[in-house]
C-alpha cells in the first residue's frame, strides 16, 4: 500500500469516526449550532484513547489542550500505552510524577496546525516540550519517533490530531 493510499484510508476512517465524535460533543439547544468539539473532547468521546485523556487530567493539560491552539497533537491510542513495560502507566500517573508525564505528553504536541500533508513534507517536528521528533516517510507509511502514523487529519475546533501507535519518550526521558 503506498502513502497515498494509506493516508486515503486513513482518511475513510477518521470520516467515521469523526462522526461518532460530533455526536457526542456538548449538547446544544434546538436551532442553536453546535460548537465543534477541541482537541480533549475528540479524544474524550473515542474508547481507544481513554489512557491518553486520564494521562492529559492527570498531567493537567486539558485545559491547556481545550484552548484556543492551534495544535497539532500526535495521539497514542491505549494499545499504544499498553506497549509501555508493566506498571509504566501506574508510575507515570501518580502526583509525584507529574513533570515526567508533562514531558512525555507534550512531546506529543507540536504548536501549530499541521496537516498529513504538510507533515510528509517534513523530516522532523519541534514539540511543545522542546526536542525534536524525526518524521520518516516511506512507501509503508509515515512515522514520528519511531511510532506508525496510524491516523490522520482528525479536525478540532483548535488544532489536528493523528493517531499513533507507540507512546513516543522524548530523548531525556
């Protein structure tokens, strides 16, 4: 499958479930617009990212990831977190750990609005915690740090999301 076709499919299934995160974005009165959701709330009403929205509450990001942006946020899904050794999780999310998981999580944002597009025309991103994420591009697909673009352009009120399928540790991690 080459990178066109994979960001197509990619592309497919956002479409769907995209559409599930609408659904469940805040309710609004009849005849009033309803406001389309931010980064947190598009994570938030998706299952595969429960790990990654406990992690942002417990690093108190959400309402840094709820404001105005824009972000563009490189999402680890919960199989992601699952790939980390046993217990890393539990450490990560416990008070006295949080600089540590303010890192790793902001290691997953890039300040901006970077769209698949502009992102394969890159070699490497500048996280909101400061490193350098290399960005490979090859006929098997796209990765940052290592970690498979699985998903792409998941449009929010205040930035994109693309899903990914390694949690990625900044280097002084």
């Amino acid at each position: 499958m080459n990178i066109s076709t994979k960001f197509l499919t990619s592309i497919a299934l956002f479409s769907v479930l995209s559409g599930a995160a609408f659904v469940n974005a805040a309710h609004h009165e009849e005849g009033e617009a309803a406001a389309a959701p931010n980064i947190v709330e598009v994570a938030a009403s998706n299952d595969d990212f429960t790990t990654l929205v406990a992690a942002v509450q417990a690093a108190d990001l959400a309402d840094t990831l709820s404001g105005a942006g824009p972000f563009t946020v490189f999402a680890p899904t919960n199989e992601a977190f699952a790939k980390l050794p046993d217990g890393t999780v539990e450490m990560l999310l416990l008070p006295e750990n949080k600089d540590k998981l303010v890192a790793i999580l902001t290691y997953h944002v890039v300040a901006g609005d970077v769209t698949a597009a502009e992102v394969v025309e890159l070699t490497e991103v500048t996280t909101v915690q400061g490193g350098t994420a290399a960005i490979v591009v090859a006929d098997t697909g796209v990765t940052i740090d290592g970690a498979n673009v699985i998903i792409t352009d998941i449009d929010a009120s205040n930035g994109v999301i693309h899903v990914i399928d390694t949690v990625m540790m900044p280097p002084s991690e």
